[in-house]
C-alpha cells in the first residue's frame, strides 16, 4: 500500500477541522450531541470511509494518511475524532473485514455516504472489553435468531441506525456477531447521562428483548465473535484512539505554549521561567513520542506485519497516557484558568481521561504488551543463577 496524497488530503482536513469542528468543539459538549449538519459534511467529503476502499465509496488511505486525519479531527473535537473510531473502524472496517456482500452493501455504503451511523455493542453492565464474558444471548429460532440482553456505554448509540451486537449461545457457549437495526420490535434505547466528558459521543443502555434477526444478519459464522469479530473490530478501534489521544495531546500542547508565551508574571513571559520549559519540554518530547509509536503502528498494519497488533497496542497505550500528562500539565500552566471552561484545557483534561478507558483499558494494554515483552526478550543463557 502507498501513500497517493500526504498533503492534499491533510490540508483539506485541517481546514475542515478548523473551520467546522474546533470553533464547536465546546458547544458540542453543552449539547450532548454532534450536529447532524457536521456528520452530514463528514459523509460528503467522505471522511467516514476515510479508511475504506474505493469500491465502498472511500477514499483508501493509507493507514498514516488515516491516521493524521484522526489526529486533526481530534484535535477540533474528541467527539469528532471518536465518530471515526465507532462508525468507520469498530463498525465500518470490520463488515468490510467478515460482512457477506449483502451486509457491506445495506451497512457500508451507507456509512460512507453519511446515511447511516453504526455503533458497536459489546460493552455490558458487569461486562468491558472481555468479549468472551458477555451475557447477551441469543437461540436460534427456526430460521432466524433471537437475542436477548443488555449492552452498556454504546458509543453514539443514541443515534445509532444500526448495531453490531455481541452475543452468546448459553448452551454452547459459542460467541457470534450481528446487524441490529435500531427500529426493530424489542430494540430499547436510553440515553446514558451524568458523563465526565464526551458527552456529544451520545453514549446510550442498549436492551433488547427477544430481538429477532435473520439469518443474514449474522456477521461472518458463529463462534466467530470472539476470536475473528469483536478481536479485529477492538484492534481498528485502538489504532484510532491511539491518534485521537496524539490530537487531543497536540492541542493541549498548542494552548499550553500560546499561553506561556503571552501570559506575564513578575514583568516576564511565564514561558522564561524554567519549570514552566521544563513542562513544555516533555510535553514536546512525549508527543513527538506517541506519534512516532502511531505512525510505527500505521506502516506495520499497511504491510501486515505479525506484530502490527501489538504495536497498535502499545501505540495506544502510551498516546493515551500521555494524552492524559499533557493535558494534565496544561491545566497546570494556565493555573486558575485551566479551570475554566473559557480555556479548552479544562475539557482536555476531561477527555484524556476516556482515552485511558475506551477500547480497553492502560491496564488490559499492559497485560498484553508485557506478554509480548516476555515471549520476544526472554534471554534464559544470559542468567544462569537466581
């Protein structure tokens, strides 16, 4: 795969960014919703298929290219960029992946046409990203599927047209994905209030009760949930959130040193003060860092490498810690007015955190990074003795 476009492209979309998204970004969350009018503009310029391939009306970037316009659209709002990683990598890119014919042309078109919003359903009440946990059912009935149970934290649920639900056979156990479209019979949705941030990623309690589906809403064959489904549309979901937490950690980077520079204190620039360069300068060093991790992450997946999954992992992992330090210590610079919701920091600072959470958590990337750490450098010659 190669890059046609690194500039075009990118450039269209800072300008979008600037123009469309980062002027709203706080009205955004005030409203609890991104504007229809902006999903609208998304789906024109076909940034909601942004990834996918020209037979499915995207626009097949490279994963570098893709990853920098999740970077400036997160860097307008997270909501934004968050609308990508739901609808376009855990929804779009996995039916492009398992879907059959029919599925990717009554789903994928649609989304990236902007017609459709899709959203994942896996998370549970008692359940996150354990996939092999879930509690939902489902039994086959005749020709069809009955599923019944309830998902938690749907990102975008609110508005929603269709799901992909994660469920399981209790008397095999065996885990399988399905189309769940928003208007069917025994389909509940409720709007999930009281958020620390992104509320504008309308995160919705999905229940369904004896929801039935055909059989042509199953994704892929059963038993694929788990290890085929839920597992690849998880990794896609973490490659953009891993560029999200770069474009939310850019940002606070930007205020951080606008306002140094312009803010006087003692009959100088806080910028001169030393502690405060000392900030800035490992607010620099560490996002030059996590992108750099991103963009390792983006060429491996363009040329499969075997360990494109891990480095995706540890790429989002530590955008996603250092999202949450820069954002932390551009409340610290502002002072009082990093409190303030005049600033954006203060968002920033509320959404960094989400990125610690989503698509598994800091905790579970740790887990795998250090399994991989432990198969690759285990060197049992060079210690004899313990």
């Amino acid at each position: 795969m190669t890059i046609t476009s690194p500039h075009s492209i990118l450039e269209e979309v800072k300008q979008f960014a600037e123009e469309e998204i980062r002027p709203f970004a706080a009205e955004f969350e005030q409203q609890k919703a991104l504007s229809r009018e902006l999903i609208k503009k998304m789906g024109e310029k076909r940034y909601l298929a942004a990834s996918f391939p020209a037979q499915y009306g995207g626009l097949q970037l490279h994963p570098l290219e893709y990853g920098n316009l999740v970077e400036e659209i997160g860097k307008g709002a997270l909501s934004a960029a968050m609308l990508l990683t739901v609808t376009t990598g855990l929804v779009g890119e996995t039916l492009i992946r398992w879907g059959s014919d029919y599925q990717k042309a009554q789903y994928v078109l649609p989304i990236a046409r902007g017609e459709k919003v899709g959203a994942f359903a896996l998370t549970e009440p008692g359940v996150g990203s354990g996939a092999k946990d879930v509690k939902t059912s489902y039994e086959k009935a005749g020709d069809k599927y009955r599923i019944t149970g309830r998902k938690k934290w749907i990102s975008f649920g609110e508005i929603a047209d269709f799901f992909i639900v994660i469920a399981s056979d209790p008397t095999t156990n065996a885990i399988s994905a399905f189309l769940v479209d928003r208007e069917q019979e025994g389909v509940h949705i409720r709007k999930i209030e009281g958020l620390l941030s992104c509320a504008a990623s309308q995160l919705a309690d999905i229940e369904l009760h004896d929801v039935e589906v055909d059989a042509d809403k199953l994704i892929g064959k059963e038993g694929m949930g788990f290890t085929g489904i839920a597992n690849f549309a998880l990794d896609q979901g973490r490659f953009n959130v891993a560029w999200m937490g770069v474009g939310l950690a850019q940002e606070a980077l930007e205020v951080m040193v606008t306002y140094a520079r312009k803010r006087n204190q003692s009959g100088q620039k806080i910028f001169n003060f030393q502690l405060i360069k000392g900030i800035i300068g490992d607010a620099v060093t560490n996002v030059h860092a996590a992108r750099s991790l991103c963009r390792e992450a983006a060429r491996m997946r363009a040329d499969n490498h075997p360990d494109a999954i891990v480095q995706t992992t540890m790429a989002k992992y530590f955008s996603s810690v250092v999202a949450n330090k820069v954002a932390s210590d551009a409340v610290q610079v502002l002072g009082a007015n990093g409190c303030c919701n005049l600033y954006p920091v203060e968002r920033l600072f509320r959404e960094a955190k989400i990125l610690e959470i989503i698509e598994g958590s800091s905790q579970i990337q740790q887990q795998i990074i250090a399994m991989h750490g432990a198969n690759r450098y285990y060197q049992p010659k060079r210690i004899t003795e313990v």
